[in-house]
C-alpha cells in the first residue's frame, strides 16, 4: 500500500470557500496538466456523490470512479474507489482555518495490487496524484504555498504525461 500526502496553505481566504473550490472536481482537467478528464455523476447537495477520473499515467491512462463522501461541517472530503485500475484507492481531503489563512492537508492510499510491478508503478502513480493535487489547488488560488516536497516544475502541460 502507497500513502501520498501533500500539504498546502492558501493565504488570506475562508475555509469554506476553499472547501468548495477544492470539491469541484470537474474542473481539474483545466487546472492539472496530469488530469485528462473528470466526470461528476452527482455532487453536494447529493448525499449519493461519486465521479469518475482520468490520468495520464505512463503511456496510457489511469481511471477510476469512486464514491465521493463529502461534510461541510467538518469541511472535509472522503473518497473511495468503487471501479477502476487501482486494486484499492481511497484518501480524504481536510481543511481548516488558520488564523486568515487555510490549511489544506490531502491524504490518499493505493495499491494496484501487482506486487511484482509496485516498485515501478508506485513511484509514478505517486507522483502524478500528488503533482495532480498541487496543481489544482495552486490553479484555485493565488498565492498558495504547496508544503513539502512536492515539484511542479516538471508537470508543465506539455511534458505532463508520466
């Protein structure tokens, strides 16, 4: 099982605000170089949310849909996959206010379930979803500062297939 972690703080916003940007999945492709396509089946007010995604990954893409689980109250997001590539892949998204700023901590676990191949495939699919998530929220927001390791300068849309 693979963990990717990336941590960001958008400055000078409201926390709820940036939890409904965040949430707009079906605006990735246009902010994500690495993401080609979303679709979004059904999103708040639904209690019954879920999408489905595409990545460039490797030579080819990567797809799944998951079931998307989403509280305004805790101004988090829940996601798990319910078809796709990944043996299992699930993560939450948490956000919170922190003084005038936001902090926006996003967490996932995958596993393709090929052992022989994790030490390839792991590292790229990593990549691509943290890089994925960078992308996005620094696309919302002016100003965020992506905490960490993650590297954007790799990741421009005409060198962003993995």
């Amino acid at each position: 099982m693979r963990h990717v972690e990336l941590k960001a703080l958008v400055p000078s916003e409201d926390a709820r605000t940036v939890f409904d940007a965040v949430i707009r999945w079906e605006r990735y492709p246009e902010l994500a170089p690495h993401v080609h396509t979303t679709t979004v089946h059904a999103s708040l007010p639904s209690t019954e949310c879920s999408s489905s995604w595409e990545l460039h990954f490797r030579s080819g893409l990567l797809r799944w849909t998951e079931r998307d689980e989403f509280s305004v109250e805790d101004l988090t997001a829940r996601f798990e996959q319910t078809d796709g590539d990944f043996d299992s892949f699930t993560g939450r998204w948490i956000l919170r206010q922190e003084g005038a700023d936001v902090a926006v901590d996003f967490e996932a676990d995958f596993d393709f379930g090929i052992p022989s191949l994790e030490g390839i495939l792991d590292p790229i699919a990593e990549r691509v979803i943290k890089e994925s998530v960078a992308w996005a929220v620094t696309g919302l927001f002016p100003g965020v500062r992506v905490l960490g390791d993650a590297n954007l300068t790799d990741a421009r849309p005409e060198t962003a297939v993995a």
